[in-house]
C-alpha cells in the first residue's frame, strides 16, 4: 500500500474492529449460551449477571423498557410525526426537547451525567408517559434518568 492514509486506515479498522464486540450473551452458561466451542471473541465477564434470560426474567429490564417504547411510539403518532424543539442547546447535562403534532405534545427530558441535576419543566396537565425510574421527583433529575411526558390541548 503507497498511500499512507489508506495503510492508516486499514490499520486502525484491523486494530479496533473488535474492541465493542463480544459474543451474545444468552444465558449464564458456559460461554454465556453463545457456543458449545470456545469463542474467537472473549465472552465479558459479566455475562452471568447481564444476559437475555435474566432480562426476560425481570420486568423493570432494558430489554421490557424497549418493549414500552415501541408500544408507545405505535399508540402516539406524535412520537414519529412531531415536530421536534430543542429546548436549551447550551446546557451540557440536561438533553430536553419537545415533539408537537397538531395539539399533541412529548416533552422528553434526559440527565445525561453521573450527578443528580435540578432543572425546572411546567409539567401543568402532563402525564408521564414512561421513565426508567419508578418514581420521579419534579424537578430533580438521577444520574442517566430519562422522563417522557404526554400533553393534548
């Protein structure tokens, strides 16, 4: 290879192909269920704990929380459709935005860092429609806590 950016790319794409790649973790046996044979790729060692079969096993899972989003995108046009807002470029922590379809509104807040942050929202005649906490506290945000609320009118 005579061009140096093409041989840095291909070194790089041989090098770091792999780093994110892990056999699928179906189960806690061995292998994590993915292969009766050793893998090609180290299985992460936490697949005892994170697997398919425990998140099907536990309603509040990942795997059950996609499950309600698809639900809700299907039963709210709005969530498609809507016109998206952004509502404070300038803040680093908090990711908000609104979708609005015709009197139909999402407001969808995100703490996107490790600290509980406090953000104020008019939540007036909102109803929430999904969160990854059980409870949420109005203005206070947990670490990596996301909120969606629904509004008509």
């Amino acid at each position: 290879m005579n061009n140096p950016g093409k041989t840095m790319l291909h070194y790089i794409h041989r090098r770091s192909r792999d780093n994110a790649r892990t056999p699928m973790q179906w189960n806690q046996s061995t292998n994590a269920g993915f292969s009766n044979q050793v893998p090609w790729l180290a299985v992460n060692p936490n697949y005892r704990t994170i697997n398919a079969e425990q998140a099907l096993a536990d309603p509040d899972s990942v795997y059950y929380f996609y499950q309600r989003l698809n639900q809700l995108r299907k039963a709210y046009p709005v969530i498609v459709y809507g016109d998206y807002t952004l509502l404070d470029p300038e803040d680093a922590q908090v990711y908000a935005y609104t979708r609005q379809l015709n009197d139909e509104q999402l407001l969808v807040i995100s703490n996107f860092t490790a600290e509980t942050v406090t953000r104020h929202f008019d939540l007036t005649d909102r109803e929430l429609l999904i969160s990854n906490y059980s409870d949420a506290p109005q203005a206070q945000l947990r670490p990596y806590e996301t909120r969606t609320y629904y509004r008509r009118g």
